[in-house]
C-alpha cells in the first residue's frame, strides 16, 4: 500500500468511530472565545489517528488540533508532518447536521504533500497527492471552469474569534452574494475547499483558519487545478493561521479579490 493508500484507510476507521456516536453529542468540554466546543468522539478520534499514523510513518511530526499546537515548530519545515483536523465541523457533529468530516495532511518540508479528507456519512473520500491529481472516490476531480457570476460561493465563520472576523466574513458574504449565483454555509471548512475542487462551488472564503482546516484541502484543490491563497491574494505560508480563499479555475480567471475595507470588517 502507498502512503497515501494507508492515510486514506485510516480516515475510514475515524469515520467508523463518528458514525458509532448517537444522532445528537453533547459537547464535553469547550474552547477559548463563544460556543467553541470539543467532544468526546473529536479526541476519541485524535487518539485513535495519533496511534494509526505513528504506525505508517513512525518518523513524522504529529499536529492535532485537539492537541492544540497552532504554534508552528520549526522542525516542522523540515521531514514529514501529519497536520490532522480529527473532526471538521464540530458544531454539525454535535446537532446531527451534516457534513463532519475528518481532514488529514501530510506536510513534506513544510508544504502539503498529501491530503485526504473523509466525509464519513455519504462515504465520499477526497484524496491528492502532490504532482500525481485529486481525486473523489476513484474518480480524478476538476475545479469548475464557470466565471464567478455563474458559480455558488461557499462562506464560513466562526463565532469564537473577536467581533471584526464575522463582521468581515458577513460583509464579503453579501460582496460575493452580488457577484455569484448564492451563498452557502457547509459547517466545515474542509468540505467546503473540497466541493471548490469538485466543481460544485466556485469560490470558498473565510477570515480566520488554522492550518488543520486546510491544509489537506489545499493540497487537493491545488491537484483540482485550483488556487488557494489568503484573502487578499497572498501566498499561504503553511505555518500559522490564516484568512483562506480558494478559488476554481473559472472563478480565478476573472476578478474575484474583495475591497480591503471588506476584509478589515469595515463596510464600503
Ligand atoms: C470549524 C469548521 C467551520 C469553520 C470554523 C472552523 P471545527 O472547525 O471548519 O466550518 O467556519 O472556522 O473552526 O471547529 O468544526 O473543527
Ligand atoms: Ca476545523
Ligand atoms: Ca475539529
């Protein structure tokens, strides 16, 4: 089996623990900042990703974010570094809303190199690799080729960071309303850049995310033949966390950088 192959059987058994929870979790414990929660099944499949991927690369870095290492190492830039989100989209878990997925990266001298990502309750597994194309399931994936006015753009945001960040996600939210044919709000952010690589939505942003919410879907929209930058068209640096705009093939074609004053959370 290739890495990849091994990274991508043991997001099915992550998968195999999310759906053994009942219809609705209860959080167990909660984070800094408003109604940011963590539950027993986002550590249960930390641990449980921990032990799997120690076993398929024993030499590798391991960044959780249940273990909450956002600072970035320096010897992260250097050797293999698996950056995993054990459950993407917490608050859907929680409530029984899909999507939650399981996100996994495999960093290469601090870039993405792998990325698998598992939506466990439709049996979709997105997968790439650098250089070698992504994938959904068995089938190669592209990113869309329609200009943004003929594309749906996907929005997130959290509640838990200071009042500017969802002020700025709702003001461009209404910037990309005008120039698309609709928002939507998936609920995880790494399901979001994956349906941008399949082709169902043009654009993604959000103001404010940590490296596990993207660093695995980078890698396959970047494979989709898509782009993911910061917001204001900057490259990532892989190493902290960052505004994110990912972008299909049609979208990055024509304008689609918003008004500074947007991203600053102050409205034009
Ligand atoms: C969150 C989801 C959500 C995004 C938040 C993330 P979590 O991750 O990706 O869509 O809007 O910013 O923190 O907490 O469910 O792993
Ligand atoms: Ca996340
Ligand atoms: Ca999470």
């Amino acid at each position: 089996m290739t890495i990849k192959e091994e990274i991508m059987q043991a997001a099915y058994g992550a998968g195999e623990i999310m759906r053994s929870a009942p219809p609705a979790v209860d959080y167990a414990g909660s984070k800094t900042g408003h109604a940011n929660y963590v539950t027993e099944y986002d550590s249960r499949v930390q641990e449980y990703l921990l032990q799997r991927l120690s076993a398929v690369l024993p030499e590798a870095n391991f960044v959780g974010e249940e273990n909450g290492k956002e600072v970035f190492r320096e010897e992260y830039a250097k050797g293999y570094t698996f950056v995993v989100d054990p459950i993407d989209g917490t608050s859907n878990f929680m409530k029984a809303y899909r999507p939650s997925v399981t996100s996994i990266a495999l960093l290469k001298d601090g870039k993405p190199w792998i990325g698998v990502i598992y939506n466990p309750y439709t049996d979709q597994m997105f997968h790439a690799q650098a250089g070698c194309g992504a994938y959904e399931n068995d089938s190669r994936i592209f990113s869309s080729e329609a200009p943004l006015s003929d594309s749906l753009v996907s929005m997130g945001t959290a509640p838990y960071y200071e009042e500017e960040v969802s002020r700025s996600a709702f003001l461009l939210g209404h910037w990309y309303l005008l120039r698309s044919i609709d928002i939507r709000r998936s609920g995880s952010a790494a399901w979001d850049i994956c349906m941008v690589a399949a082709g169902h939505i043009g654009l993604f942003f959000e103001p404010r995310l940590c490296l596990w919410d993207f660093a695995a879907g980078a890698c396959i929209l970047q494979e989709a033949g898509g782009s993911i930058t910061a917001m204001d068209g900057t490259e990532l640096n892989w190493r902290t966390s960052s505004s994110i705009l990912a972008v299909s093939r049609g979208a990055a074609a024509g304008d689609y950088l918003p008004p500074r004053e947007l991203m600053a959370g102050k409205p034009i």
